[in-house]
C-alpha cells in the first residue's frame, strides 16, 4: 500500500513540477503515471551502475555530476514515454531539481506510514 501512494505522489509531483517549467509537457496524469514507474525502475537499475561507473568526476565535482545523471535518465524517460517531452538537457536538469522538492514536499504533507 506504501509502494502505490508514493508511486501516486510521484505522478502528482511530476505534473506539479511540469507545470512550473516551461520545458517540460506532460500530456495526461496517465503519461505521468508511466513516468514515475519507469523513473521508479531506472532509479533502482540503473542509477546506482551510473553512480558507480561516474563515480571518479562525481567526487571531482563533489557530488554536482549527479544532477547530470539525473538529467540523462529524465531525458531517457522523455524519449521512452509518450505524452511527456522535455524540450533539452538544461530543462532536464531544472525539472529534476524542482521534481525533487515537489516529491519531498508532498511526502512532508501526506506523511506516508504514520496511522
């Protein structure tokens, strides 16, 4: 039951976030559902191997290359998805930032857990 309201508040947080950058267009709370299951997925997979693999420029940087990770995965999931487009590798970057505080602050005020 847990799994299934934090994936409903990341498809909530999505079509927030989208709504604040003007690079970013999601089509239906559908598309935003199929986003935030392939992003739910590719953050479990995949993320981690890119952490690793990226792991020397991400200590150079110390730790500001992940926001180019998360870029490239917000772009993998506009390139995979239909009815939700991110219009370049800077929107990328931004939506993901806001995407972050959105999700953080809808998780604050449904508090998932407590009864």
């Amino acid at each position: 039951m847990k799994l299934l309201l934090k994936w409903l508040i990341m498809a909530v947080s999505i079509i927030i976030a989208a709504y604040f950058i003007p690079g970013v267009r999601v089509g239906s709370f559908l598309s935003a559902v199929w986003v935030a299951l392939f992003l739910g997925v590719v953050n479990v997979l995949v993320r981690p191997v890119l952490i690793f693999i990226t792991l020397p420029i991400n200590v150079l940087t110390l730790g500001l290359f992940t926001f180019v990770i998360n870029a490239a995965l917000i772009l993998l999931a506009s390139s995979v998805i239909k009815g939700f487009e991110v219009s370049g590798f800077w929107w990328a970057v931004l939506y993901g930032i806001v995407l972050s505080i959105v999700n953080y602050l809808l998780n604050l005020i449904i508090q998932p857990g407590r009864e």
